[in-house]
C-alpha cells in the first residue's frame, strides 16, 4: 500500500528523501510510519518501477540487441566465465567510431563503483573533438577494469 502511494513520486524522483515519502503517506492515510516503512516502501515502488538488479542484468542483453539492431555497425562485445558467470560487456557505437578519427589523439578512460548486489564497474572512453567537447567512443560494464575488458576498444577503432 505504501510503495502504490510513492509510485509516481519515485517515478519522477527516484532518489526522493525519506521524510518526503513518509509526508506522502500521511497525506494519503491519515497515518504517520516509521522511516523503516518510509524506506522499504520507497524502495519496493522503485522496484516496481525500475525493477532490481536481477531483472536489470536479465534485460541487458535485449537492450544490447536492440542497440545492434537499430544502430547498423554497433559492436558488442560479451564475456562470460567459466559456467556463464558475467565478466564484461563492451559495446561501441558507429558514430563513435567514426568520430574517432576526429578527435585529438589522447583518450581518456573514467569509471565508477555501482555497488549493489553485484560489485561492478561502469567505465567509459572519451576523448576531445575538434571543438573541444568530450566526445565518447565506448563504454563497459565490467566485474574489473583489465586491459582484456579494453582491448576490445583498441581493435575496434583500428
């Protein structure tokens, strides 16, 4: 009942505070919950939303079919472990492999934490145009940022 009430809050905010959510209910039910309550629904409607992490890793290879699909010389590039456990996925767009050859010869590699269930990395490759802007070539999500996870990158763009 409660994540029903947040849902279009955390639709438009995904990151809403606490109080907020609990300032919603008491709106809707005439009821004061504990922060406890006000988190777990929040979280429940985000999940509603958004889905958890197992359904998003689920959806990742539709979503990398459909880029490919509809981005004609898109390249993705999958590993997986020994007994289908995920490693990498790299993927590049034609446009950014084009624009490569526009842009000044230093690259410049940054990513992040996502921390979660899983502990992954979301990197990115980027380098400067000929205006100066930051132009992307790639991307990866990674268990670990490796120069076997970027070699992909370096074949790509030859």
């Amino acid at each position: 009942m409660i994540a029903q009430v947040l849902l279009k809050d955390v639709a438009e905010t995904p990151r809403i505070p606490i109080k907020d959510c609990i300032r919603n209910v008491k709106i809707v039910y005439h009821k004061t919950i504990s922060k406890r309550k006000g988190y777990l629904g929040r979280r429940r409607a985000f999940e509603m939303i958004y889905r958890n992490w197992y359904g998003s890793f689920q959806t990742l290879p539709r979503y990398m079919a459909a880029l490919q699909k509809f981005n004609d010389g898109t390249v993705v590039e999958w590993t997986l472990l020994s007994g289908n456990i995920f490693n990498y996925v790299f993927w590049t767009t034609k446009p950014c492999i084009d624009g490569f050859t526009h842009c000044r010869p230093v690259i410049s590699i940054d990513g992040t934490h996502v921390y979660g269930v899983y502990d992954i990395k979301l990197s990115i490759a980027v380098g400067m145009d000929a205006n100066g802007s930051i132009f992307p070539h790639a991307f990866v999500i990674a268990v670990n940022e490796s120069n076997e996870t970027w070699g992909m990158f370096w074949t790509h763009l030859r």
